[in-house]
C-alpha cells in the first residue's frame, strides 16, 4: 500500500518540523484540559464552598462535562474557518484561546473575594477552553494528514494521539510533582494554580511554533463557495459524514473506556487500592502512547482499511472477556498487561483515525468534516462512557456496558467495510 516519493532532504526536514509545530499544540491542549480535572480536588472548595466535598466535586465536574458539550460547536466553528481562512489560522487561534482560558484560571480570584462570579467565571473559562479542544483536533488531524510525507502518513500522522496521550501524562506528572514539593494545605491555598499557568505559557510557544507553520491549502481551495459550509458537507458529503461518524462512534467509547474510566474501574469494580490502580494506568498510558507511531507505520504496510477492519473485529471479539477478567483480576500484573493489550487493539484505530478521516473529504470541507463527526461521536458516546457505565454499575447490570461497548465495536467494523480500498481524497502529494 505504500507509495514511492522521493523528497529532497530539505522538504522532509520541513514537513517534520511541520508535524512538530501542529503536534506541540495539541499537547498543550490537551495537558490543559486535563489539569483541570487532576487539579479539581483541590480547588473545588475555593469557587464552590460547600460543608460536602462530594457536593463540591459534583460542580467542578459539571462545569467540565459542560466544556465537554461544547466540542461540537468548536468541531463546527474552526473547521469552517480552517477550511475559508487556512488550517494555521485555525490552529494559531485554537491555541490562543486555550491559553486565554488557563490565563483566567490562573489568575481568577476564589468565592471568598468575588462571591458567585467565581464559579461563573470558570465556567466561561471552561467553555472557551472546550470550544478550543473541540476545534483542535478536526484542524490539526487535517493539518498533519496534509503535510505528512507521502507513503509515512500513517506514522507520521500518529504523532496526535502520542501529543494527546503525552498530554495526560505530562498534567499527571506535573500534579504528582506538586504533591511532593508542597503541603496539601499550600495546594489547597495556591499551588493549583501552577499547573495552569504552565498551560498558559507552553501554549504561548507552542503559538509561536505555530505562526512558522506553512500553509496547505491553495487560495482556490480556500475560495470555493462550498469552503467551511455544513450544508455542502450534508448535501455532497452525506455518505462519508455518515460512514466517519460510524467508526467514530465505536472508536471514541472504546478509547475512554480504556483510558479515563479505567481507573474508576479498578478501584469500584475490581476492588484496587487508588495509588495502585494510578501506577497501573500511567504505565499503560504511556506504552499506549509508545504505540501509535508502531500501529501508523503497519498502516502505512497494510493500508488504512485493513487496520480499521482489524481494529473492529479485535474490539468485537476481546471487549467482553477483558473486561470480565478485569472485573476479578487481584494481579496488578496481569492487570496492567490486559489493559495494555486492549489499548492496542485502540491503537489500530487511534495512531490513525485524524488520517482516515481526512481522506474522506475534499480540501474545501476537510476540516469542517473531520472536525464535525468527530466532535458529534466523541461528545455523544466518549463523553457519556463513564456516567453510562455507572449508571448501569447501580443497577446492578455492570456487564450490560461490556456488550455495549462491543456492540458499538460491531458497528464500527461494519461502517469500515465502507472505506474504500484506496483513498479517494488525500492521495495526491502536498
């Protein structure tokens, strides 16, 4: 499936340092939206004083649920103005707006001092900063796909999930930093605003990364009356939206079930101390991440189709029985290695899902459609993996959630038969 072009060693060193630059951002992005939550247990009491932490914890929560819900707009909004204005714009301004919201919460005076403004200011904060993640990854799934070299887009167009998994880490890891430099008193009083402030100016470079960046789309592309609009994506690209959204669906819930709600799981479920159940995740976060340029460079031997293929039908067959065994499991051993292979069978889809998606639209809607299906998938069926499987958790139907999520993995094998064999867009070299 690979494909011969020959770059001069100048063009290549330019199209990596591309990749860089649109990945560095997404880290950034990502690093800040989930210090939010790591960091959550020792703000809450500052903007929602309450005499119950449960009650405190249940606000922050929402107000990150809320910047969740807001991703199918940000899919919208930056997706229309990459594909009208340039995917550099898009992304410079993505960027931006992430830091602006960690700059507020940095500097965002407590309920003490401004009394029900607070909480309403982070909220907006919050919101700017779920617009901006909602944006990011349609633009720079779109952007990466473009200016990765013929023949290694697979591999070089995993580098978003290992910025995005890296992000993760890299918010863990400044907040176990914290922990071990101040009290829990001094975390409580200010040092939880260290974090975001570390945001706020790694996004700063990763904007000044950014403003280096070439340009992939042609002023024509940028110029067609059909550039950025949902009706033209609907009317000409129902098909493909469809078949995106399919795939999508499957891949985001199996994605946060392995990653987010697996710690929840170990402790609720499986009965694991917290502190284990955090060792077990990191370890298997990070070889996840380790992973993706590995299934990219399959990818690009096999073809993104029989990757896909692959990843629905492991997805279908080893759902249930991993986690099944999960649910009994004692060994944080065989803990960490059942997770581990599961979030390789992820890896089929997740080291190249920006990639597939963009070679399913033209230029002058790529952004927009890839931005759009995924933040609609992610939002409707990542976002709501947690509070489904809890739901079912208390009804006593916890098992229920397994075959749901290899239902969903059933028909995400079916939508990729739907991909063609060859890309029809995307083919070409940039």
């Amino acid at each position: 499936m690979t494909t011969e072009t020959h770059y001069t060693g100048e063009e290549r060193r330019k199209r990596i340092f591309a990749i860089v630059g649109a990945s560095s951002g997404n880290l950034v992005e990502w690093f800040d939206f989930y210090v939010y939550a790591f960091c959550a247990i020792y703000f809450a009491p500052a903007f929602f004083p309450s005499d119950d932490p449960t009650v405190q914890l249940l606000n922050t929560a929402g107000v990150f649920a809320a910047g969740f819900l807001m991703r199918p707009i940000g899919g919208w909004l930056f997706g229309r103005v990459a594909d009208k204005h340039g995917r550099k714009n898009s992304m410079m301004i993505a960027v931006l707006m992430m830091c602006a919201g960690s700059l507020v919460i940095t500097f965002m005076p407590t309920y003490d001092s401004i009394g029900a403004w607070a909480p309403a200011l982070l909220l907006v904060a919050r919101l700017f900063q779920g617009l901006s993640v909602g944006g990011e990854y349609g633009t720079t799934a779109t952007y990466m796909s473009e200016v990765a070299p013929k023949g290694e887009r697979g591999f070089f167009a995993s580098f978003q999930y290992v910025t995005l998994i890296g992000g993760q880490l890299l918010a863990v890891l400044v907040v176990v930093v914290l922990q071990q430099l101040l009290s829990e008193d001094e975390l409580r009083a200010w040092g939880w605003r260290i974090p975001f402030f570390i945001g706020a100016v790694a996004a700063l470079i990763s904007l000044l990364l950014r403003r280096t960046l070439k340009e992939t789309t042609s002023e024509e592309s940028r110029k067609n009356k059909d550039a950025g609009s949902v009706g033209a994506l609907f009317r000409d690209h129902k098909a493909a939206f469809i078949t995106v959204l399919g795939y999508t669906a499957g891949g985001s819930l199996i994605f946060y079930t392995f990653t987010t709600y697996m710690q929840k799981f170990l402790v609720n479920t499986a009965g694991m101390q917290v502190k284990t159940a955090s060792y077990i995740m990191t370890g298997a976060l990070f070889l996840y991440m380790c992973m993706q340029p590995l299934f990219g460079m399959l990818a690009d031997k096999i073809g993104r189709r029989n990757s896909m293929l692959w990843f629905g039908a492991l997805g279908t067959l080893c759902t249930v029985p991993i986690l099944l065994t999960l649910k009994t499991i004692t060994s944080p051993f065989l803990a960490f290695v059942l997770i581990t292979l599961a979030l390789a069978i992820v890896s089929f889809y997740t080291s190249i899902s920006g990639l597939v998606k963009a070679e399913m639209f033209p230029p002058h809607i790529r952004a927009l459609g890839v931005g759009m299906a995924y933040a609609v998938a992610n939002a409707i069926f990542g976002g709501t993996a947690e509070v489904v499987a809890f739901a079912l958790k208390a009804k006593g139907m916890e098992n229920t959630f397994y075959w749901y999520v290899t239902v969903m993995m059933v028909i995400a094998f079916l939508f990729s038969f739907r991909l063609p064999k060859q890309p029809k867009y995307l083919h070409h070299d940039l």
